[in-house]
C-alpha cells in the first residue's frame, strides 16, 4: 500500500479541524461527532491546542493527517512537524482571507520547498469572497519568496461544516472526493520498495506520555523497516549513540492506534521504549549512519515564577500542594511540552519560560483541573544581549480587523506600548491595521481590546525576531483594590466601593487581607474594608433606604490574571478558584519593606 503524508495548515479559527473531522467521517473511520480535539480545553475554547496524527486510506493509499493548533503560541508544534510531511494543506477563511499565523505557517512551509494545496474555506459565509481570497493568498505567496513551482498550487473550495469540497466554484458536489482527488494527484508517495531496503533512519517530530510504556515517540521512517523488540540506535549531536529496544510499535487508523509487529519507509509510527528521546534525534539499526538534519525548536518569549500557595486558603481545594508534587508534575509536563523550558535551580519557586500567556495558562489550566494548587508571579518578557552586548528584546507583528469608529482609540492605546502602526486596509466597512512592537507592550492588552472594541474586533499577534530594547512602557493606568480583613465580602459593601473601579469579586465570596478585590480607576493604591456591614437603626426614612444595585463583576480566570496583575502581586490558582493577592499580605510589612 502507498503511503501519502500531508499536514494540515491554518490561522486559528479557519476550520482545520473541522474540515479533518469531516475527512475521517467521509472515509468511515470515525463516527459522527467524534472530533480531533479530543481534549477537554480544546473542546471548550473550540481551538486545537496540540498537534494530533491521524489516517484515512483511500484508493488503497493510506494517508497519514497531522492536524496542528493555530494560535501563535503554539507554532512549536507547526515547525516541528512539518519536517516530516511531504505537502500541506493550507486552510484559508474565505472571508477573513490571509492572517498572522497563515504568513507564518505558510512561510516555514515554502522554506521546506513544500509544496502547498491552499484550500479555500468557509465559501458558504455570507460576507465570502473566494476570488479576491485566492489573489491574497497568491499575493502572500510571492511576497514569501515562493518559486514557481509553489506559486502554481491547485486550489479547492470547500464548506467543511457540510463536507462538501469543489475544484471550481460553480461545481455541484456532495461530499469531499474533490479533495481526496486533489492530494492523490499532488502529494508524492513517501514509500518505496528502494527506501524499504536501505538501512533504517527514522525521526521523532513530536512526543507522547504514557503511564505504563512512558515517554513515546512520534516518528517518521525516512528509511528502513522497524519491528517490534528490536534492537536500535538513539543518536544526535549532543550526545552519544545509545542502544534501546523498541518495546511497542503503533500506526494510526482514523484517529485510533492500531498496534503493529512492523512498520516501513514513509509511515508514520508511534514508537514506545526508547527511554528519553527527545524531537529531532535520529533512530538508526546502525550507529554509522548519517544523521538526520536536527529540528530547532523557537526560544521561548516569557518567563514566570511558579510558586508553592502560601495564603491564608492554600490546602482548602487542592490535593496536590507541595513543592515536590508541583516539581513532579513539571518535570512530566517537559517530556511532552517541548516549547517549554524550567529552571529547578531555586528550592521555592519555579522559573517557567513559554511562548506566550496563552500557552502558561493553557499548562496552569490543566493542573488545577488535576487538583494541583499553586501561585504565579507577573509575566516577564525574556531579554536577549545581541552581539555588541545591546539589550534585545521580542518583536511582534500585530494584525487587527476592528470596525473604523474604533480606529482611533485602538491606533493611540497601541502608540502609548510602543507598537507603531505599519499598514491600514479598508474593506466593507471594516479595517485591518497592521502593527508592529515589542511583546512587553501586548502583555495585558488583550482584555482591554475586546473593551475598547466592544467586543467587535478580531486581534491576532506573531512572534517576529529579537529587535533592539525599545525604551519603558507603562502598561496599566489603572491601581489595585485592597482587602484590609478577613471575612465574607457584604453586598452594602461593594455597592460603594463599584463607583472606584472595577470589582473581581461579588457578595458573599470569602476574602482574606492583602487579596486584591479589585481595581481602581485614578491608578491609586486603596486599602478597604469589603465586609463592612450596613448601620442598622429602628429610624425609618424614605430617602435612607435606597435599594443596592450592584454591577456585575469582572470575574478573573487564568488569562485576565495574568493580564491584569502587577508586579508586586501573585495569581492564586486552585481547582475551584482564581484569585490576585499582594505578594506580603498585611500593609504593615508591605509599608516596612518599601
């Protein structure tokens, strides 16, 4: 049987999933709402978080999918894998057309010499525009370098909601066979009866964890044959050749794994029991071989501390509280997450580093709904010190389609970060403003976008390069509310206290001093007291007895969090809760150390 490998390539929100869903479903090996985001944070947020394999066979070809997350702050895993494909399937809205994170995918894509199927999406939106999408599209692809080769890509237009993919628009089709026939046509085979008798070289792009067979990999068979109980060689440039025996061998079927005694050139297998490997390594039956090219992974951009709880609450939710258990659990998130980096050089706090806030709070996300209780510092840009020992710092270009009455406030809130504006286009009402500006500057803008937007407007970043330090930023205008007791915070209470600011909290939540209840409009610091009960008399007055109207409050979750913390606070996450807090609880000691 031939073997055919494509990846799945897209912005977040353009239907990736969506349309592989569909694909597994038109081959009949998936049932009707079984999804490839299988995980319970990717089913909520409704975006892919980690890249998942996938095959269907098809005029007895077996295709093997790699479906990859859209959001910048996993693009680890887009590069990762499409070392290991032989086309891409570039999935583009046909309304929204080409954004942040196509420029990205797609460029890494035409560097590799791939050879995209640009898959015009979405053709059923009311405000679609096929046509002027494809010119887009085709404009990205010379402003990216492509030759010309990759400048001729086929193009299909499909609905993936429905199923239903078209080679020209005004063709009538029922189901997905276009596109099946497409990438028959386009994608080369990766397997041969030559490849099959050369020595093996295989190559992991990304990895699994399991309880019993431990960390796995997922490998391409550039070369070769691999058997199950086989001995092999674990190579790469930092380290020497080791043996290791291949303990369980798995191909992928729909989105199942399907154990196998054997696999050959071209598949993609998950391999258990070749102890620590790690992306990139070389697996050979000779340790003389030459090694496969290394995949680099991009640095991460910011850095936090992760800390044992130490509040007044710490122990009520949570199961798992120490600083061993929280270590533990940090060290297995590295076997997988490998966009991650941790420093356990300090006996207290971990110093975490990732790609951005969204994959933090994706990782902190996952450990509270596991019972893990913990505490984290402000995000911190990383710096760079550049070759004449110039402080460098990571740029990124920001891409916002907003409505133009809001133009204005969004061009002078985003001037006061540092990002400078580089392009506007107009289009059926709306604008698309292209910025560009130092990461620190986005850090805890995006909640206040979706305010000053009203809700209206779509943002989406990119990591660029490491640029030149650009001066201080103020970033919030805003100071923080203070808890000076301990108790249950009274409605009366914070009916006085909402015309200050905005509140986190609402009536009846337990609180404890130095908590952070909310925030204050003038940027001040205030200590008050929210259990501060109504004065009750036997007077009655018709003016007196006002009734209390409390505005709904802006309650944290992870991500608000860590957008709206300061530096001399910490986010407390539990299994139940969220809440902010000074780092020293009482003024005293807060006053007694400034």
């Amino acid at each position: 049987m031939e073997i055919r490998n494509i990846a799945i390539i897209a912005h977040v929100d353009h239907g990736k999933t969506t349309l592989t869903d569909a694909l597994l479903r038109q081959c009949g090996v998936t049932k009707e709402g079984v999804s490839m985001d299988s995980n319970d944070l990717e089913r909520e947020r409704g975006i892919t978080i980690y890249a998942k394999n996938a095959a269907v066979e098809y005029r007895n070809t077996k295709i093997n999918i790699v479906d990859t997350p859209g959001h910048a702050d996993f693009g680890s895993e887009v590069e990762r894998v499409l070392r290991s494909i032989d086309c891409v399937l570039l999935v583009v809205d046909a309304q929204e057309g080409p954004m942040p994170q196509t420029r990205f995918v797609l460029k890494k894509s035409l560097e590799l010499g791939l050879r995209p199927i640009v898959i015009i999406n979405k053709i059923d939106k009311p405000a679609a525009d096929p046509k002027r999408c494809e010119e887009q599209v085709l404009e990205l692809f010379l402003e990216l370098g492509a030759n010309d080769e990759q400048s001729n890509f086929p193009v299909v237009y499909a609905i993936g909601r429905e199923g239903i993919a078209k080679r020209r628009l005004e063709d009538a089709s029922k189901d997905l066979t276009p596109l099946l026939e497409t990438i028959y046509e386009h994608v080369p085979s990766a397997s041969s009866p030559e490849l099959e008798k050369k020595l093996l070289r295989a190559q992991p792009f990304n990895l699994g964890y399991d309880n019993f067979l431990g960390r796995l990999a997922v490998a391409r068979l550039y070369e070769g044959k691999i058997a199950t109980g086989e001995q092999v060689f674990v190579m790469s440039t930092t380290h020497e050749p080791r043996r290791a025996k291949v303990t369980k061998l798995f191909s992928f079927l729909g989105l199942e794994r399907v154990e196998v005694s054997e696999a050959v050139a071209g598949d993609i297998v998950l391999i258990a029991g070749l102890g620590d490997i790690d992306i990139g390594d070389t697996i050979a039956r000779s340790a003389e071989v030459t090694l496969l090219p290394a995949i680099a992974v991009d640095e991460p951009t910011i850095t936090l501390n992760f800390l044992v709880n130490s509040s007044p609450f710490a122990g009520r939710e949570g199961k798992f509280v120490t600083s061993r258990q929280l270590r533990e659990r940090l060290e297995r998130e590295l076997q997988v997450n490998v966009g991650l980096k941790i420093d356990f050089s300090q006996a207290e706090a971990f110093k975490v580093s990732g790609r951005g806030e969204l994959h933090i709070s994706i990782l902190l996300e996952h450990m509270r709904r596991e019972g893990y209780e913990c505490q984290v510092s402000q995000p911190q840009v990383i710096f760079h010190s550049g070759e004449n020992g110039e402080r460098l710092e990571p740029f990124e270009e920001v891409i916002i389609d907003i409505p133009s009455a809001y133009q204005g406030a969004i061009i002078e809130r985003l001037g006061s970060r540092k990002i400078v504006l580089k392009d506007i286009k107009h289009h059926d009402g709306s604008l698309r403003l292209t910025l560009e500006g130092p990461s620190r500057g986005l850090l805890g803008y995006r909640s206040q976008f979706v305010l000053d937007t009203k809700g209206e407007g779509i943002f989406s970043s990119r990591f660029i390069e490491f640029r030149p330090y650009a001066g201080d930023i103020t970033r919030r205008a805003v100071g923080s509310m203070v808890s000076m007791m301990n108790g249950k915070a009274l409605g009366f209470a914070l009916w006085n206290l909402q015309e200050r600011g905005v509140l986190y909290i609402g009536p009846g939540t337990e609180i404890y001093e130095g908590m952070v209840i909310g925030n204050t409009s003038k940027g001040e610091e205030m200590y008050v007291n929210p259990t501060k009960g109504k004065q009750l008399t036997n007077m009655r007055a018709s003016g007196s007895d006002e009734s209390i109207q409390l505005v709904p409050p802006f309650l944290l979750t992870i991500e608000r969090g860590l957008e709206v913390m300061n530096e001399d606070e910490y986010l407390e996450i539990t299994p139940k809760s969220v809440r902010l807090r000074k780092q020293i609880l009482t003024k005293n000691m807060r006053d007694r150390n400034a």
